[in-house]
C-alpha cells in the first residue's frame, strides 16, 4: 500500500467516528473533554456552532453518532453523546452575549425562508451575521416546525424550543407568524426577495385507503394528530388505541395516547422486530410505559359497526427470513382487534401545493423537487431547498446540515460566485505533548460502563401531557460519562523516518492495532496484523518504508482506544499524540474569503 | 516509563488458547524499563510463548537477579511463582528450586553484568550442571542501571555514549555455553519476534539447560553510532543460520519444508523443534562445529542467530544425575521430609 495520506480532511475526520457520523459534524470529543472540565458553557458552544440547536438536540437528535461511537466496538455501549449535550445546554450559563450578532449595517441583500423549522432556522443563523435580511414564513402560531408540532412536550419541553429559537430569531430575523405562503410564483414576482429558502418540511401522512376507511372520524394521521395536541385542540383519545406503524412517529402516537386517557396501547408492525424503523431508544421507552408491540400483523380493514369503529381486522403473517432479508412470505389467517381510535403513522412525504409547476422549479414525477445535492439549489438559480422539504423525511441534524449547507449556496448566489465553488474542508494537527510520557488529556481508559438517564416515574409521567420523562444525567453520573470517550480526535501520527523498529509500541498497544510487517496489499496486510483487521470501514494507516528494515508500521484504526501507550513507549518520539481539529466551512467562513 | 498503567481494555477478537486464556492474561506489571528497551520486547515475547504453550501460568517460576533485565520477571506472567535474588545469584536459587520441585517450568532472566560479571561462577556451574530451566540473558552490552559502562560482553571497539572505546575483549556466553556442554544454546533478537517465541517455547520444553543469549539493544546509553550493540548495527549484522519452529506435541505439522532443508528434534514431552537451515553447511548437532563457526563469524563481527546447537541425547540432566525426589518436597508427608531425631541419630551412627 502507498503510505497513507493524514494531510486529506477525511482521513483523521474518519477516525472521529462520531463526528465524521454527525450529518453536522460537531466536534464531540472536544465537548465532552469541555464537560469533563465543568466547561458547560463553552461545550455548548462548541456544540451550537455546528448544530445549532444543543438544547433540542440533546434530547430528541436521532444520534447517528451513537452506533458509530468507538466504544460501542470495544464494549457493548456506546458513550451516552446525545445525553452528554443535554448536560451542556442543562448546566450552561446564559450565552446571548456569546452569540453571533447581525451588523447594524446590513449587505442589502433579502433572503425569504418559507417554514419556520430547524433548516430555515440554520439559514437564518448563518446568513443574520453576515448582513443579509431574513424574513421567515410560518404558517401557524409558533415558530419550530415539526420539532414543535410532531415531538411531544413530555419528550421535547416548549421552553427549551423557545430559548432556542429565540437566539436566532432575536438576531434580528423577521419572523412572520400564521403567514403560509401561498403561491410560490407570488413570493418570486414581489422580486422582494433576492433568493427563496424552502424549508417547509414533510407534512402530508400517508394514508391507509383499506375498507371503512372513510366510515368513521376515529382514524387519525400520525403527524397532524401530533400537531393537534400540540396546539391543544385534541386532549382525549379513547380507551383502546391501535397504532398502526414502527417508526419514531408511531413510539410519539402511541406514548401520547397513554398521557390523554389510553389504558391499551398497541403498536401494530408488518414486520418482526429487526425490521423496525424506531429507534432502540424510543422502542425502550415505549415498552416502558406498557404499550404493546404486535409483530407480523398487516392490516386488512377498518372493523366499523353503525357508524362507530370497533376494532380493525390483520392478516397475520410469517415470515422466513436469511441474512435479514425476508425470502418468503406466508398468511396465516385472519385475526381481529378491538379499539377505539386508530392512529396511522406509517409515514409522511413533502408537498408542494403551492408551487405551481411553470415556474422554473422543477418536480418530478412524485412531485419531488429537483435538487443539488450539493448545493440545494434548485431548476430556478435563486430557490433553495433543504431539511425534509428537500429529500424527503430524515431527521433534525440533517435538516440542520442543510441549512448551513444552503446558506453557503445562497451566500455565494448573492455575491455573484458560483455556488459550486465551496470552500474544502480542512483539519489541523497540534502535539498534544507535555512532558517526556505526558500529554494534555486524559488518555487513562476508563472501564465505566454506559451510565443510564434517570426518568420520571412511571405514576407521575401520565399526570399531565408534557411531562419530561427524561430527566437528564446528574453531575455524578455525568462526570463518568465523559471519561468513556476514548477522545479519538487525539490522533497517533507516525513519523517513519524517527522509527527504530524496537517493537515497544506493538508490545505495549493494549488492543494490537499495531504491527511492522513487510509491505503488500490492502487485503495482505489486513490478514497478516497482529490482531487480522476484519472492519473493512475502518482505515489501515500505513507509513512510509522504515529507516532500518524497510518494512512499514501498519496501524488499524478499528478500535484503538487513543491511550496514547504507544506515544509513551517510543523512544524517539516517532509516534506523537496530535488534536485533529476538522475545519467545517460555514458561511461565515466563506464570507471571510469573499472579503480577503 | 510511562504515566498510565497498560488498559485491561483488549482487542475484541483476541484468541484463547488451550486453557481459555488470551494473551493478555499471560502479561505482568506494567514495565518502568526505559521507553524503547529491548528487554520490554523480550518479556513481549516470553508472554507470547508462555501464552502460545498453553502453559499454566501457576505452573512457572521465574526468577532472576539484579539489573535492568532482573526487573523484567515482575512484567510477565502475573500468575507465575517468582525469586528476585541478589545480585548474580539467581541460578543457585533456580538450582535449589528445580531440586525442591521439579513439576514447576523454570524461566530466569538475567543481563549480561549479572550473568558475565558478578554472576559468571554461577552461571557456568548452572550449565555443568545441567540444571532443567530456560536461562535467558538480555545482553544490551552496558550497565544500563549504573548509568552505561562497558559490560563484559562490550565488543573491542565498540563506542560508550561519551565516546571512549573498549579495549578488554569481551566474554561470549553462546562460546561459554558450548564450551561448557550446553545441550540447547541459542541467540536471538529483541526486535525479532518471530525467530524469538518459538526459541523460547523450545527452551521451555527442553530437557536440561538451555540459555538463549537475546541482544537487546540499551536505548538510552548503547543505541548510538560506533555502538556495536544498537538497533542499526545488529540489524546489519544480524545472521540467522538456523530458524527454529517450535510444534507441540500432538499437533501435526502443517508446514511444507524443503528437503536436505529441515531438521526435526523431537523433545522430552514429544513436542518437536523443526529447524530451517539458512546456511547448508551448518549443522546445529556438531558441537564443536558450532563452536567454531560462532567464533569464525564472531570475528568478522557477525551475530549467528538462531537454534545454534541442540543435543537431546544427553544424559547429564540434573534430575537425573543427581536422583533428585520425583513428588516435590511440599507434597512429602512432614514425617519424610522430617524423619526425626531417632532417624537423625541411626544417619550419624553410621559414620561414627
């Protein structure tokens, strides 16, 4: 292999499993490190200048970092991450003063975002500072989008929403309350604006037409019934529940209906358990609360009797299954079950009733818009696309990675450069030597398994709607948290020409990822380490030939645990512990470069 | 040194052997040697073969004396028995310890001030008597401990730190071991695993005395240019003349070996070494052969490395000669071990 190249972004990026998983990318070791500080304030910093909402996050993020954390390939778990961010926006100090500003002079430049959710919401976050005028468009009440419509409060509470949002929209935006629009072609011809930012979401549920759909007012669509409770037009909901659907919408639908006088809640899924869209989590906390999971039930029809419903026919199925995938399906018979309210959440797609097809902004054939993946532009140079409006529905992060995305397009639209031309991602290394064997973090493991969230009793959480359940972790309990981060961005960089091929370094990696072996290929060398390197996802790092031998040092990155022993044990310093730092250009960044 | 012990934390997938353990758990306390000492390789390696025999680790005994080297048997095999004798002291402790017990496997380390200066009478008398237990020496050429001065195997010319050269000629413990009737003798290398683990397993398993004399390079006083013990200068005068594969016994040997090419040994328990030869005109069962070709390439500064001789014909083994107890004395009935004063006065009557 050719000796790999650390001075590419990606590669040290990569090792950051955590940040390289987050659509955003925050910096999560650094924060951690920060909390483990008692730096709350400063963590949530960190935390805010990528994914700009660490309060929300903290609790409801989908954590695509959790299953990539290195911990989770060490031990079973994976650092508690999402829930360490709850800690820093829990325990930080008051950060208005610490936040980005608007000019008093503005560019002269007007940006119009159409829904008030977490992407548009990025986009005004990064755009007010640079000068431009924001105005947002939302068609209810409160700002939030589906972060408050579709999550319940006893998941999400309103004030954390509302100190959130408010940093953004007290920057200077011009949010325009129970304003939908309409038309986009009337926004466009008012040439008020200089680009269109479309951050309206997904709001439109699936629907399930089977027999006597249409015969009853007790079917309800996941996502607008979530909407109207969060607005308290809905506080009761029968006694027995069907939901009908596994994924996080259906684990809000069903906890939902147990805080609005549900006493049996079922959960009805086509599939077994292993194809569940929810995440782990949420299925757990569901369970908790006594809701009842159903697999291998497809529904057939609505049971309606003299205009009231009284339960809801499945077929019941069996499945043969290999290697995860289902190779046959069998019925197996019919099988009824009661209820009195049906709640559907088996999905939801983005709809555009309001953008009329003549207009340059391209649809296709399911009336998705055509967007660069990219840039988020759209067929008409100056509308802008992004979060769930975009491609469909994902989650907050990505709506957030959106927003910032297309605010670097619209930045660079407006300044008249093409969009295209975005700024690379970087990453800086610094020693982190201190000492002849010390370095500046903690580099001791810590065998601390996983600590749990505290939650309200089960007694006292269905007293009321918006309850939070989660607690948060206590001081105590994250004050070991944080030492289960192995600090991956801590890099092992190896400089080939200070090696002396003494072994100590192999000798003394508590988990052999080190080996000096003749070179070969890719697949040679992952069979001949010392511990075989078997995570194809996971680098090789190999260097150059060796001074003495030439053979080369291979390291697999899988599960290094960045103690930084082998750092400690080299007698020429040839390996050293260096902080990568991933550059992640923003607007703001590329504002900079417009100006110099 | 290092500022933090070794994690317990291992690699996920790290193999078990006979016993159920991973190498892991054949480790010791964490090593205080200098960043980069040759010897935390050699203990690297002893944890590897002890790991690789499936030995229990109660069943070793370690012992050693005083020196940088002596410290290594405190970062091995945790479980193991151990003796940390005076200076240059360690084989007659071993001596005494084999006679007591010999269902124990005897390791004792040693460097070359311990074992060529201070210790010399004891080791050579160890070898004559054939005592049953793996000698190795970490030879790095320099007192490490006392700060870096020549040791008795320093070679003429070769450079201290501050410069000064070596003029008294050195003592080869591989020629003394020969000359002594050494029936395993071996040299290996720090910085080379894979000819070093199969020695020692060999060494553990063979049937009398064998001493692997393992260079070691010092990286803080004896790792610089015009060293003759450094890094760079053994590797470029590193010459393996015999590979040793070490196969257990009732394990089939899996590899091809080139006719006229390999050797087989077979050992005490049944277990056999298989030796490459590098060299074809070498012959690791002629002893006096041996000894010449050492000395031969000795003087054109060459280290032979590898199974240098082996005899496992030999009669002279300690046990044996001396008719030592076959059940070890802390398993004799205390009226055996202590006849008394009635049997003590019949033992006197007999030579009044």
């Amino acid at each position: 292999m050719e000796p790999t190249q650390t001075a590419e972004p990606d590669y040290f990026h990569k090792v950051v499993d955590c940040q390289w998983a987050c659509p955003a990318h925050t910096d999560v070791p650094e924060y951690i490190r920060l909390i483990a500080q008692g730096e709350f304030t400063e963590a949530y910093l960190v935390n805010r200048a990528t994914n700009v909402f660490p309060g929300i996050l903290g609790r409801v993020c989908d954590r695509p970092c959790e299953p990539a954390c290195r911990r989770g390939r060490i031990e079973d778990k994976p650092v508690a991450i999402c829930r360490l961010k709850r800690v820093a926006a829990d325990h930080r100090d008051e950060v208005a003063q610490r936040l980005p500003r608007a000019p008093a002079k503005k560019n002269g430049k007007k940006i119009a975002c159409i829904g008030a959710g977490p992407a548009s919401l990025t986009v005004a976050n990064d755009l007010l500072p640079l000068g431009y005028e924001v105005t947002i468009f939302e068609q209810f009440g409160v700002p939030g989008g589906l972060m408050r419509t579709n999550i319940p409060a006893f998941r999400l509470p309103v004030q954390v929403l509302d100190e959130e949002i408010g940093y953004i929209v007290s920057m200077g935006a011009d949010l325009r309350l129970n304003s939908p629009v309409n038309s986009l072609r009337k926004l466009l011809d008012s040439r008020e604006f200089d680009a269109v930012f479309v951050g309206s979401g997904a709001p439109k549920g699936k629907e399930l037409e089977l027999p006597g759909r249409r015969d009853t007012d007790r079917i309800h669509i996941g996502i607008s019934w979530l909407e109207s409770v969060a607005f308290g037009h809905i506080e009761r909901i029968g006694e027995r529940v069907l939901i009908i659907g596994v994924g996080n919408t259906a684990m809000d639908c069903c906890r939902t209906s147990l805080r609005l006088g549900a006493k049996d809640v079922q959960v009805m899924a086509r599939k077994p358990r292993e194809f569940f869209k929810a995440s782990a989590w949420e299925l757990e906390d569901a369970e908790q609360e006594t809701v009842k999971i159903v697999v291998n039930h497809a529904p057939k029809s609505f049971v309606v009797k003299d205009g009231k419903l009284t339960g809801m026919m499945f077929d019941k199925l069996e499945y043969d299954i290999e290697n995860g995938e289902i190779k046959a399906t069998r019925e197996l018979g019919e099988e009824f079950f009661p209820c009195d309210d049906v709640i559907l959440a088996i999905g939801q797609e983005n709809a555009f009733p309001w953008i009329e097809r003549d207009i340059g902004v391209e649809l296709d054939r399911w009336n998705v818009p055509k967007v660069d993946k990219v840039t988020f532009q759209s067929t008409r140079p100056e509308v802008f696309f992004g979060g769930d409006a975009a491609f469909g529905p994902k989650n907050i992060i990505w709506s957030v990675e959106h927003g910032h995305q297309a605010a670097i397009s619209i930045h660079k639209f407006c300044q008249g450069e093409p969009v295209t031309a975005r700024m690379p991602r970087g990453v800086t290394l610094t020693s982190r030597k201190m000492g002849m064997h010390e370095w500046s973090y903690k580099n001791e493991y810590n065998g601390a398994e996983r600590r749990l969230v505290p939650h309200v009793a089960l007694v006292e959480r269905f007293k009321k709607v918006n309850i939070e359940v989660e607690l948060g972790f206590t001081a105590e309990q994250a004050a070991l948290e944080v030492q289960r981060c192995l600090n991956c961005d801590m890099q092992t960089v190896f400089t080939a020409k200070l090696c002396i091929e003494c072994d100590a370094c192999i000798d003394i990696c508590p988990v052999d990822c080190l080996t000096i072996t003749p070179n070969g290929t890719e697949g040679e060398l992952r069979a001949r380490l010392k511990a075989p390197a078997t995570n194809p996802q996971q680098a090789l790092y190999v260097s150059a030939a060796l001074p003495q031998t030439a053979r080369v040092m291979v390291k697999d990155e899988d599960v290094c645990v960045h103690c930084g022993l082998c750092a400690e044990r080299c007698p020429t310093a040839a390996w050293d512990m260096q902080k990568s730092t991933i550059k992640i250009p923003h607007a703001i960044d590329e504002d900079a470069t417009c100006r110099s | 040194m290092s500022y933090i012990n070794k994690p317990k934390v291992a690699h996920p997938s790290l193999p078990t052997n006979a016993l159920g353990l991973t190498r892991r758990q054949y480790e010791g306390a964490m090593s205080t040697l200098c960043a980069g000492c040759g010897h935390d390789s050699v203990t690297a390696a002893i944890v590897e073969a002890c790991w690789g025999i499936d030995l229990k680790p109660e069943q070793l005994a370690k012992l050693s004396g005083i020196g940088c080297s002596s410290k290594t048997t405190a970062y091995f095999v945790a479980g193991a028995h151990g003796f940390n004798s005076v200076h240059g002291r360690m084989p007659s402790i071993a001596s005494g310890a084999a006679a007591a017990n010999r269902e124990l496997t005897y390791i004792g380390i040693s460097g070359d001030g311990d074992s060529l200066s201070i210790g010399f009478g004891q080791l050579a008398h160890a070898i004559r008597r054939n005592i049953n237990m793996l000698y190795i020496i970490e030879n790095n050429g320099v007192y490490g401990l006392t700060k870096g001065q020549f040791s008795a195997s320093a070679d003429i010319g070769t450079k201290a730190k501050k410069g000064e050269v070596n003029l008294t000629p050195p003592i080869d413990p591989v020629l003394l071991a020969l000359s002594l009737g050494a029936t395993f003798v071996a040299r290996s290398f720090s910085g080379d695993k894979q000819q070093l683990v199969p020695l020692i397993q060999a060494g553990l398993k063979h049937n009398g005395f064998a001493l692997i004399d393992v260079l070691s390079p010092c990286v803080t006083f004896n790792d610089h240019e015009g060293s003759t013990r450094s890094y760079t200068f053994t590797r470029e005068h590193y010459h393996p003349v015999i590979e040793a594969d070490f196969v257990p016994k009732a394990s089939e040997i899996t590899v091809d070996y080139q006719e006229g090419q390999a050797l087989s040994v077979e050992l005490h328990d049944g277990s056999q070494v298989i030796l490459r030869k590098l060299d074809a005109s070498y012959d690791p069962t002629d002893r006096s052969a041996a000894y010449h070709f050492i000395e031969t390439k000795i003087k054109n500064h060459e280290y032979v490395t590898g199974l240098i001789h082996i005899d496992e014909s030999s009669t002279t083994e300690f046990h044996t000669l001396n008719k030592t107890t076959k059940v070890p004395l802390n398993r004799l009935p205390f009226e055996k071990l202590s006849p008394g004063n009635a049997a003590l006065q019949k033992l006197q009557a007999r030579w009044r």
